[in-house]
C-alpha cells in the first residue's frame, strides 16, 4: 500500500494530501530513508513520522487496504513517541 494512503486510512494523518505534503517535505520515513508519496509500506515496515509537536516511530501490523477498510483491524503499533521543542527540526 502507498505510504500517504496508509497514513490516511490508519488516521495516523486526518487527510491524504496532508499525508502527501509531509511526505514531500521529508516529515515522513520508512526505514529511516526518506521516501516519496508513493512509497510501498508492507507488514513489519517502520515508519517515523515528525509532527510540529512530536515524532511517532511506528511499526506496521496491517498494511492489507481492504482488511483496513472492512474491519477495525489494528493496522500500526507505536514503537517510540517523543515530544519535540517548537524551535527545533525532528531531523
């Protein structure tokens, strides 16, 4: 499944072109390599994720589009979850 839909339909970001444009912007991480909004996540993948507040590293459980969109599957577990100061860049 693509990176920015996978971010949308597990609510980890409200709307996919926001999901696209922290993508872009190198706001998101797959492996720790930055990535384009095209980028395959699959099951066991970890993605880290900068927020203006704080940073998410979570690891996929659930990368199947259509168990996400029939159940209340559990599609991500988070591995690590730090707040970050205003002033400064995740990375």
């Amino acid at each position: 499944m693509r990176i920015d839909k996978f971010l949308k339909m597990s609510r980890l970001v409200k709307r996919r072109t926001v999901a696209q444009e922290m993508v872009e912007i190198g706001a998101v991480r797959i492996g720790g390599r930055t990535c384009k909004p095209s980028g395959e996540v699959a099951d066991g993948s970890v993605i880290d994720i900068a927020y203006t507040a704080r940073t998410l590293k979570v690891k996929v459980l659930c990368a199947d589009e259509a168990l996400l969109k029939r159940t209340q599957t559990v599609a991500y577990e988070i591995l690590e979850e730090r707040a970050v100061n205003s002033n400064e860049k995740p990375w």
